[in-house]
C-alpha cells in the first residue's frame, strides 16, 4: 500500500507501535501520551521516513507502563471505571476482549459504555481510539494495530470522565459555526482544564438537532469539525494547544462511526458535540473572539498543509493537520481548514 495513502509498506507503523506499547498513556502525573496518534498520522500522510526521529525525540518524555494491580472483570467494572489506578488493567482487559472476539464487536459493547466520558484526559483518549480505528478500517489488522485498539479504550475507561451533572440545554442553532459561538465560556480559566470543565453549567443542545437518518448524521458531525476547524482559526491564541481537541475529539468520532452500528451513530455526534463545546468553553477568549482579517497569509495547498505540521513537529499541530487533511479531502479549495494549521505552526512552539 502507498505510504501516502494507509500504513507504510515497510512496517514502520507496527515497528513504532511496538516501541511505544513500551510506555504508559501519561506522563507527568497525567499529561497524555501523543505518540501513537502522531505516528499514525505521519506515516498516512507520506512521512513514514520522520516516525523513528520523531520517536527518538518524543520518547524521551515518557514513562515506563504502569504496573497492574488487580483484574478487570464483568463483575467489577462498572466500580473500576474511571479509576486511573488501574490504567494498566484496563488496558489488559481490552487485550484480552480482542483476542475472544473480532474487534468489531468489542467496540460496539463498549463504545456506548464509554461515550459518556468522552472529556476523559481532554479526550484524548477517544482520539487515540479514532487513530486505531482507521487503521483497522483502512489497512486491515495486525498484532500492535489491535494492542493500540486495547490501549486506547483501555486508557479512555481508566480515566472516563463525564462532564458535570447538572448541566442545563439551551436551544442551538442547527448550524454548527453559529453553535460553537453560542458556547458561554466558563468564568475562571486560571487553570487547567478538569478545573475549568467542572465549571461548566449550560451548553447548547446542538445534539437535539441532528437528524434521524444515519447519513445525514454523519453528514453533520463532518460539518461540525469544519465549524470547529475555523473556530480554531478565530480563536486559536486563547489556548493554540488545548483549542486544537475542539477540533480533533470530533473528528475522532466521525473516523469511527464507520465500524460502529448506525443507532449509534447519533448519541456518538451529540456525544462529539459535547467534547468540544466543552473545550470550546474552557478555552475561549472573553469576548466573541476575530474572525481571520482579509490579509491573513494564504492558507497553504492541500498537499502542503501537513507537510508543514511535519516539519515544525509538535504532536499537536500533526494531530490537527491530519484532520484537516480529511477536510481538505472532502473540499480541497476550502481555505479554512488550511489556515487552522497554520495558526497551530504559528503558535504552538515547535518541538
């Protein structure tokens, strides 16, 4: 297969895969481990000769795997989820799920399970599940693909996070943009962001507007990361790093729903929706924000657009190229989507 087009002919995701299956999720205390999704993303898009310099610079930041402790079973689950003490038990359980059944069918039991937490580790964790997912759907299996696809609902179930109860719906605009500028933002953004989530205490309920049909759905939720795409391009130097998952968590999403049945394909966009008017609100500016001046730089051409996140090497601004490589993909003479990238090379430190 065409390294710019899946995984690269030479293995080197498996080989990368393997190498980082050597760390833990986090590090320094709960920073989320970025690599795999980098790498993916890297060797999709044609930069499979960047992924082991890459990894030799990133991987020393992480920390060995957490120890387990004790077994996740169908007996204690629902107590152990969301207890990031067992990070590494969860991670085995899901090892141990993948080898009884076809991955297919584990997702689905536990998708649903999952998705009420989608704010867990700044959604991280869906979108390190969004990543596996393309892989599986998109180049067919292999021991390190499925170990990622344990990895990722393991670690999004240890740290699984709903957001506040209590949260009151107020009406959205169908239109996703005008939606995203509805978002109130929480009142003190001093500090990171469980504190600023716990804040919260109305969204709209854009979610109440989608439609029934499955197509349409998916159709809304790709709308919505293009919404959230040229929020990030307005807004993006009130948090350039954070403001980049409103954009990537929904994304992640919609890279799943392909391999997920199609009743759950709406509480799967409400639930995208949730993660990022969350972000949304926990990093905006605290006025409406601009929108891009007319004599902003021209974004760059689709095929150069994630060349440029390449080369400045944050696993950030990567993440985010790679999604707006999907919606240059669907519009390749869309500007927006390119100067998001653009914002995040601009801002972001290189690594």
């Amino acid at each position: 297969m065409d390294a710019t087009h899946g995984t690269s002919p030479d293995g080197t995701l498996d080989e990368a895969l393997l190498r980082l299956h050597r760390s833990g999720p986090e590090f320094q205390g709960w920073l989320s481990n970025h690599g795999p999704m980098a790498v993916e993303a890297l060797v999709r898009h044609g930069q499979a000769e960047r992924v082991h310099r890459w990894l030799d610079r990133y991987q020393g930041r992480l920390v060995e795997r957490p120890t387990p402790r004790s077994r996740i079973t169908a007996e204690n689950w629902r107590e152990r989820l969301g207890d990031a003490r067992h990070l590494a038990d969860w991670s085995r359980y899901f090892t141990e799920r993948l080898a009884e059944r076809p991955w297919r069918a584990v997702l689905a039991e536990w998708w649903p399970r999952l998705l009420p937490g989608i704010a867990a580790g700044a959604t991280h964790p869906v979108i390190r599940v969004g990543h596996a997912v393309r892989v599986l759907l998109t180049d067919g299996e292999s021991a390190p693909r499925l170990a990622e696809l344990a990895e990722g609902l393991g670690y999004w179930a240890a740290r699984h996070q709903p957001l506040p109860a209590g949260i009151e719906p107020v009406a959205a605009e169908p239109a996703p943009a005008a939606a995203l500028r509805a978002v109130a933002p929480v009142p003190d953004r001093s500090l990171g962001i469980n504190h600023r989530l716990g804040q919260l205490t109305t969204l709209p309920d854009w979610g109440a507007t989608l439609p029934p049909e499955p197509a349409a759905v998916r159709a809304r939720l790709a709308g919505l990361v293009r919404a959230a795409a040229g929020h990030y391009v307005a807004h993006a130097p009130a948090g350039p790093v954070m403001l980049v998952h409103a954009v990537t968590a929904p994304n992640a999403v919609l890279r799943t729903l392909p391999a997920l049945p199609e009743r759950l394909w709406r509480p799967s966009a409400a639930a995208a929706w949730a993660a990022s008017a969350a972000v949304v609100a926990a990093y905006a500016p605290g006025g409406a924000g601009a929108a891009p001046a007319d004599d902003e730089p021209a974004a760059p051409a689709p095929d150069e657009v994630f060349a440029r996140a390449a080369e400045h090497g944050d696993e950030h601004a990567i993440k985010l190229a790679d999604t707006v490589a999907d919606l240059l993909a669907a519009s390749p003479d869309d500007p927006l989507p390119g100067r998001a990238v653009l914002r995040a090379v601009t801002l972001i430190e290189p690594d």
